[in-house]
C-alpha cells in the first residue's frame, strides 16, 4: 500500500469535523519541535515521529503501517478542513 492510499483510507475512516482541529495540533507539534505526539481515534493509532506520521489500524489485522511523510499529511488534512 502506498503512503497516499494508506493516507487517503485514514481520511475517509478516521478524520472527523471533531478530530481535525487536534490532529493538526499534534502535527505541528511535532514539526515544531515537540516530542514524539499519539493520537489515538476510532479506527487508527498515528503516531508522530519527527517528520512523519505513522498510520497503523486498531481493528483491520492485516493492514499494514504506512508512514506519511508530515508535510504531506499536514497538507492533505489542511484541504480536507477547507
């Protein structure tokens, strides 16, 4: 799975009116200069590590860990919001 599909899927499962504001939050932290940030939702497990975001599924097995590069998710969540 490419970064972009596995992007595109948490989009569509995960990201919320509700959890946009704090996803962001955490991304720019992390760009910033902040320590390792989780965020936990109802589907996905992201964690932000440096320039990236890990994207694991809490419920779907056999779906592997994509890694976005932060930019890029930051990016994608920013046009989601507008």
């Amino acid at each position: 799975m490419t970064f972009s599909d596995g992007l595109q899927a948490f989009i569509a499962e995960e990201v919320t009116r509700e959890s946009i504001d704090t996803l962001l939050e955490k991304a720019e932290a992390v760009r910033y200069g902040s320590a390792d940030v989780t965020y936990s939702g109802n589907a996905f497990l992201v964690t932000f590590v440096a320039d990236t975001a890990v994207l694991r599924h809490h419920h779907v097995a056999d779906w592997p860990e994509v890694r976005v590069p932060l930019a890029e998710f930051i990016q994608r969540l920013r046009a989601w919001a507008e």
